[in-house]
C-alpha cells in the first residue's frame, strides 16, 4: 500500500501523519510536494492577516479539484495540454431570476 508521509514542523513541535494514498497512485512524492505546497500557500494567505477560516479552505480546494479535473478532462479531449489561469475573481450578491 502507498502511503504518504508528512512531516510538519511549528512552534518546535514535529507531528508526523502517515496517509494511505489511493492505489491508483503514481508517484509518492508528487503527492507530498503537492500536499506540502498546498498547506504552504494556505498558511501564506494568513502572512500579515487573518487566517482564512476551514470552511473558506475546504471551499477553495474543492473548487480548485473540480478545475483541474474538468482541465484534465478538456485536454484529453483536444489532444493537448491546455493551461488555466485565474484572472479575475469576482464575488457578488445572489440574483433573484424571475421567470
């Protein structure tokens, strides 16, 4: 069984978690740069300010999981891979469509 090994290090404190990974997977170790990246960028995003609250986390990584598998999707079905930036994100109030 693959399994991914994270070791996070805070306030001189080590926690070790050890993971079971799918057995589709492929290679350990871009999983747990991924991971280690992933954590990283989030713990960035609280540099200087608030930390993001869990459920604005959970949102974002279950949006970003949904891009990337409709981006893998679309480039397998133009025989090519396609890039995707964000440029804009834009937050509005709901509208009330009427029929």
């Amino acid at each position: 069984m693959n399994a991914l090994q994270l070791d996070r290090v805070m306030n001189s404190q080590a926690v070790d978690i050890d993971l079971p990974l799918h057995p589709d997977t492929e290679n350990e170790e871009h999983v747990a740069l991924l991971v280690q990246r992933i954590l990283h960028a989030i713990d960035e995003v609280a540099d200087g300010g608030p930390a993001p609250c869990q459920t604005d986390v959970m949102q974002a990584l279950s949006i970003a999981t949904a891009l990337r598998g409709a981006l893998a999707e679309v480039s397998a079905r133009a025989n090519g891979e396609l890039s995707f930036n964000l440029i804009d994100i834009a937050v509005e109030e709901p509208r009330i469509r009427t029929a």
